[in-house]
C-alpha cells in the first residue's frame, strides 16, 4: 500500500473515532473574537519510515522568534482555499514546489490566542528534497520521523502563568530542538486523529 493511501485510510479511520481534540491554545471553549483564516503544510515524506517536514523561525523574527513550525501562514484573498494557501507559503518559505505535494486532505482546525485559525493541510512530498529556505522567515528545515510526533509518550505537559493564569501547552523534543505551542498541540491533535500505523 502506498504512503498516501495509508494517510488516507488512517484519516478516514481516525475521524470515525470520537477523539478530544485541543481547539485553541488553553483558553476557554468560549472565547470568542474575529479570527484570521490561516493554514500550514504537513508536509510527509515518502519514505520507508515516513518523516515531517518542519521549520525554524530566526531568532530575529519580530513574532515567535526562534520558534519551530510548519510551513504556513495567513490566507490571502487570492487563495482558492486553505490548501492553496498552505501551498503558497510552503513554495514561498522552504522552495517546496507545489507540483510536488500530494495532498491527502485536511484535519481539526486549530485557533491561536492571537486570532488565527489555523487549516493544517496533510500532504506526502517525496524524500530528500533540496529545500531553499528564505532567510526572512526561515532559519533551518529539518525532519522528524513521523513515528516520533505521533506518539503520545513524546507529548509533554507544561504550564505557564500567562495574564495571570495558569495556562498548560504541549512541548517534544527532538535532536535539540524545542516543538511547541501551537505547532506543538496541532501534532498531538494529528496523533489522537490519526490511526497509524497502517
């Protein structure tokens, strides 16, 4: 069976489960304000052991600077959709051609505490591509074997104070880096989502 008819039956089997998903990033269910559509790449390498495309923010950046994430951004007015964004902001951050991305569809929206909403888009990329990140918005690309991010074990619990609340996040750690935040609940969304492997 291929990657992407794994994804897709793994898909289709997860979202027959009634699963907790996180919504937003530790506020309350009824928080309500306008929101910024906005959408990422998943991007799955086509491999024996499948990996995940992720980035690193420079530290110069003004917002989350330093911080890992999925290729992604806002959706402009000249996207057809959340896919077509995702795609654009991946070709735009990392070079990744959009010819070269199999979409398998997408998953649980996710909403920011700075307004956005965000699409994660699943798409399987071949392997070993030659990424060209762009220095305003990306300071490295690196991969995560699949297998890592979706297990639970791997998905740490952390509490802050924020605003003069206790609000909790999901944290991982691989090869040094720190994955979090949103990126971070995002994947363990993925993990309770999806049913692998297959």
């Amino acid at each position: 069976m291929t990657l992407a008819r794994r994804l897709s039956k793994a898909l289709i089997d997860g979202h027959a489960k009634d699963v907790d998903m996180i919504p937003h990033d530790g506020l309350p269910r009824d928080w309500s304000t306008a929101v910024t559509p906005a959408a990422v790449l998943v991007p799955v390498t086509d491999r024996r052991e499948p990996g995940v495309i992720l980035t690193q923010r420079p530290t110069t950046m003004r917002k989350h600077p330093g911080q890992v994430a999925f290729p992604g951004g806002r959706v402009d007015p000249g996207d057809t959709d959340a896919i077509a964004a995702a795609l654009r902001e991946a070709e735009e951050e990392i070079a990744l051609p959009t010819g070269a991305v199999t979409i398998i569809g997408t998953t649980d929206l996710y909403r920011t505490i700075t307004g956005y909403t965000i699409t994660p888009v699943i798409g399987i990329i071949p392997p070993d591509l030659l990424f060209r990140p762009n220095s305003h918005e990306v300071e490295a690309v690196f991969e995560v074997p699949l297998s890592f991010l979706l297990d639970p074990a791997n998905h740490l619990t952390r509490e802050i104070d924020w605003q003069g609340e206790p609000r909790s996040y999901y944290e991982m750690h691989w090869d040094g880096r720190r994955i979090w935040g949103a990126t971070a609940a995002m994947i363990v969304n993925l993990s309770r989502r999806l049913q692998w492997p297959v």
